[in-house]
C-alpha cells in the first residue's frame, strides 16, 4: 500500500479511546483482485490508524469516524479480530454501526455476477454432521448439540435500512463477466442488481453443483433457504458481537465474484475462482453499496445507538 497516503499505525491509548460511528470489516488485503480493503482505503481520507493488538490489519480511522481493518480469511482470524477489537480499551465499539463488506460466491441461478446481498440470515456451514455415508443428503445433518447456534439472523430493521440506502447506488458492469456468466445457462444475462437474503459461512472451500445441493439441503432443515452467497467470516463476525450484546448493529454486505460450481463446459479446477474481472467488479460493487449504507447509518443513526 505504499501507493496510498495513510497515517502511520500507533498504540491504542485507554485513557482516549476512539469511538467510532461505523466499523467497515473486508476481509482480505491480498494482491488485486483479491483486495476487498482497497476501494475503502482508496474511497476516503485517513486521519489516524490504530495497531490493535490481535487484529489482522491495523485500524484506519477518517474524520467522519469510519474505521476500516481486515478480519483475515476464515472464521479463526475473525473471530480473534472482532473479539480483539472489542477488548481493546482504546477503541470504543458501543455507537459503532459494524458492516462486513466483500466478495462471495453464490449458484449461478441465484443472481449475476457482481450482484449485491445484504444478508438477512447467516447459517454456519461448519456446524452439522457428517456420517460418512454415500448417496444422498442423509450423509449430512442437522447438528445434535446446540443447533440453534448454526443460524444468526440479523436485525431486520437495519437490514431494511441498508435496502433502502442501496436504492439507486449505480452497480459497475464488466462484459468480460458477464460474458463468463452466460456460459451457465441458469445464469441468464442479467445486470448487477442489490438483493436480500442468507449468507452460509464456512472454512472449506467447497465448489461444486453436489456440494451446493448439500448446502442448500442443510439450509432447508435449518429454514433459511434459498442460500444468497457463501463465505469465509460472517459467522464468525456475528457470534463475537452476539456475546459482547452488539450484534442488533451488524450487517454483512456480499458482492458476487464467482459461482460456486462449474459451467457445462469446465472443470471444478477451471471454474473455481471465476474470472479476474469478475472479482475485480464484486470488490468494487461491494464497497459502491457498502459505502452507501454505512453513510446511511452514520447520517441517519436508524437504531440511535449514538
């Protein structure tokens, strides 16, 4: 990032902490065009940065007071970022709005390429059981010991608010994209468009149409179907808030990069990670409506948690 004009990361002070008003959570900073953190990086002006210990990344904070740092990839590094971030005693979470913005994948019969989900609903993928056998979907099940805690929905109030700021928010379109989309043939020719609904996360990275029937079979028996996107964190990210009484403030903002299985025509090695310019324009789209909403939740404070 020696490109970027950003201030130099300094020790949290508890006796001064920062507070905040929306906490912006990529959770990548890798080379383009992997790099959800960079269009927030590039979108704003950095006054001050934090290096909190236990955080992927440090903190950058703007005039407005919107902070922006990484979770890292999966639910183990998000976990200890979140949780780091609201240990910390100089940084002060309690009127900070918390929205997850990057990439995801999703069925190609769900939406286009680039297209926006706010989610409603986030079912822990990891939290089931699998028997071994072969088959059919019995192989897989609901899991016996606290199933409750596979699903975390989300305030639906500040869902709505979030809809209603994306409202309007000109989504980027790539033809190179969407030219790879129209190789799935449930896929269609449809624009980028914003969108509600349930985001699975999970730490294996999964692609495949069988192992998208799994996942839609396990979102079924836990009511949350049909799946919007999958991801590496939300879960993760929403439990850590759950436990520190956060969690009605918290929003996962998920642009589409790829597909989560092959076209008729590809292998799973081929179509795994999409095309380049598919991921260049979920990151983007991501941060044109997560930038939107977080300035709507800043301006209008729905909740009035400030």
């Amino acid at each position: 990032m020696t490109d970027l004009d950003l201030p130099e990361p300094r020790s949290p002070e508890p006796h001064d902490p920062v507070r905040p008003s929306a906490l912006v959570l990529p959770a990548v900073a890798f080379d383009p065009p992997l790099d959800e953190r960079r269009p927030w990086l590039e979108r704003n002006e950095f006054v001050d940065a934090l290096a909190v210990p236990g955080a992927d990344s440090p903190v950058y904070l703007t005039e407005t007071g919107v902070a922006v740092t990484t979770t890292g990839l999966g639910k183990r590094e998000a976990a200890t970022t979140v949780t780091s971030l609201l240990t910390n005693p100089g940084i002060d979470l309690e009127s900070a709005y918390v929205v997850s913005a990057g990439i995801a994948g999703a069925s190609p019969a769900t939406a286009a390429l680039g297209s926006v989900f706010v989610a409603d609903a986030i079912l822990d993928w990891d939290r089931k059981h699998r028997w071994g056998r072969d088959g059919d979907h019995s192989w897989i099940d609901v899991l016996t010991y606290q199933p409750e805690n596979a699903v975390t929905h989300l305030n639906g109030e500040l869902v709505d608010a979030a809809v209603a700021a994306a409202d309007g928010v000109g989504l980027s379109v790539d033809e190179t994209a969407r030219e790879y989309q129209r190789r799935y043939p449930d896929a269609g020719d449809d624009a980028p468009a914003v969108a509600v609904g349930t985001t699975v996360t999970g730490d294996e990275f999964w692609h495949g149409a069988g192992v998208a029937r799994q996942v839609e079979w396990l979102c079924e028996a836990y009511d949350v179907a049909p799946y919007a996107t999958t991801q590496m964190e939300d879960a993760a990210t929403a439990t850590a808030l759950e436990r520190f009484g956060l969690l009605e403030r918290y929003l996962s903002v998920r642009a589409v990069a790829n597909y989560d299985r092959p076209a008729p025509d590809q292998s799973v090695d081929e179509s795994f990670e999409g095309v380049p310019e598919s991921l260049e324009l979920a990151v983007e789209n991501a941060a044109n409506v997560g930038s939107a909403v977080v300035e709507h939740l800043i301006e209008r404070d729905p909740l009035g948690i400030r």
